[in-house]
C-alpha cells in the first residue's frame, strides 16, 4: 500500500505475519479484559511491518523487519513465507544502496532483524542506522537480541562497522522529517513524524500492537514501562488528533487515522 503525500511517497512493506494472544502480552487483568474485550485470549493475526519513506532527494526506511522465525511464540504454524524485506524492495526498484536512512524504532528483534544480511554485513551499505541511545544502554534489551539474534547482536555488528547512531532525542533526518522520542515500549522507543504542506503521517513502532490499545490506552505490554507509554500516546493524541494525521503501526494492518469517541480516540482505517 503507498500513500502519497507529495513529494513524498509513503510506502507499507508487509513481511510476515505474527500471531498474538492479547491475554497472554497485556497486563491486563482478566476480570477486566472479559468485561470490555472479550475475545482478548482468541489467537489475533497481525502483520509484522516497516515502512518505506521515499522522496525525490532521500530515500528512509523505517524499521528493517522480517517474518518470525519459526520456533518464535509469536509466529505462525506452518505459515509459507512470503517475499522478505529486500525482495519487495527489488520488486519496487528500489536497490539496497539507494536507502539513506534506516530508523530503529526500537531494539526488539523483529523490528531489526533484516538489518544485516547473511554474512553479518549492513543490508543496505551505503545507510546510517539509527536508534534510541537509552535502548543499546539497557541490558534486558541487549539480552533479548542476544537470545533473539545470537551475539554479536544485530546493533553491535553495525557498531562495528560504524553504522549505527544513538539519538537522545528529538532530531531531524532532513527537513519535514523527524524523529520524536516515545519511550514505553522500550527506553528508547521512537516514532517518525513527516509533514508535508498540510499532511502529517506518523509511523508508530510499538506505540500501539492492536486497535484496542488505542480505545484503551492505559492497556500496556507486561514488559513495557506502562507509566511511560501512556505518556508518549498521549503527546501523540495531542498532536496526531489536531494534525488530522496518518498513522502506521508496525502490527496493525494498513493506515489509520485516529476518530473521536466520547471523551478518547478509537483507530479509523484509511485506505490508501
């Protein structure tokens, strides 16, 4: 699916897709969720996502995902592999050494796990990787890619190479293009915020996994740092809502634009 918010092109890559029981990742109490949502422990299929940003002078890439490995608790059985990251990149005409920019929206290993190729060097050789500083300094972080990915990790093979930037936080990657600290998820989680003339898209990470979080904002991943993440969705609430913008989540399907409801915000698909 591509957007097109001239001179912007605005592209969502599908790679995979995850399978997720809401019961078992949001902490959530039960006699809760079986009041307000009652099919939070049925299995839920989500798409795994990036997002490509393309413009005449720059090319961004917004997360470099792959499918769930098989053995993954998150993946799906028996499911056929469909076109990896690089592939539909081909597809597209788009070669690996025209990406300028890739942004890690955070260190969770399906969100970086395209980032090198097979012999460990960068995927896309002639990019800067960025990331949140506060993810690479966490050791349950480092830990995870390292049960993930194997150690090295992803984020210290590009170290080596001399790839990888650590932001603190906001910057901008070119004009109309930022990139806007959003902890919660993960210590240095962040989210990409592109305007042009009156438009606004943002790509989210994991500000939200499902619709549901949107309705309920103070529902929150067991592993995350709740009392952060919904205080980064709400300066998204407060900004997107006025902004009219388009949204992307990396595991809620197509673009999203946030409606009223009452006195919150429920996800409104947009179609491409």
């Amino acid at each position: 699916q591509t957007l097109t918010l001239d001179p912007w092109r605005v592209t969502l890559l599908v790679v995979g897709l995850s399978r997720l029981r809401m019961a078992e990742v949001m902490d959530v109490p039960e006699a809760v969720w079986r009041r307000q949502a009652p099919w939070f422990d049925a299995p839920v299929v989500s798409p795994v996502q990036s997002v490509l940003l393309r413009h005449p002078e720059i090319t961004v890439l917004v997360d470099a995902c792959a499918a769930m490995p098989p053995g993954s608790p998150y993946a799906i059985p028996d499911a056929p592999p469909g076109p990896d990251l690089l592939a539909q990149l081909a597809a597209m005409g788009v070669q690996p050494g025209t990406v300028d920019h890739v942004v890690i929206t955070h260190a969770h290993f399906d969100h970086l796990n395209a980032a090198l190729r097979p012999d460990d060097t960068a995927a896309f050789p002639n990019a800067r990787y960025h990331v949140g500083r506060a993810d690479t300094e966490d050791a349950a972080i480092a830990q995870h890619l390292e049960e993930a990915c194997g150690a090295p990790h992803p984020l210290q093979r590009l170290d080596e190479q001399g790839r990888l930037d650590r932001h603190d936080g906001p910057w901008a990657i070119a004009p109309g293009i930022d990139v806007l600290p959003a902890p919660g998820e993960s210590p240095g989680h962040q989210i990409v915020r592109l305007t042009s003339g009156d438009r606004t898209f943002y790509a989210l990470g994991d500000l939200f996994h499902h619709p549901i979080e949107v309705e309920r904002p103070e529902w929150c991943t067991w592993w995350g740092d709740a009392e952060a993440m919904r205080a980064s969705r709400r300066a998204l609430f407060q900004r997107a809502a006025k902004e009219q913008a388009v949204l992307v989540a990396s595991h809620i399907e197509g673009f999203g634009r946030l409606a009223r409801r009452g006195e919150g915000f429920v996800w409104k698909p947009v179609p491409a």
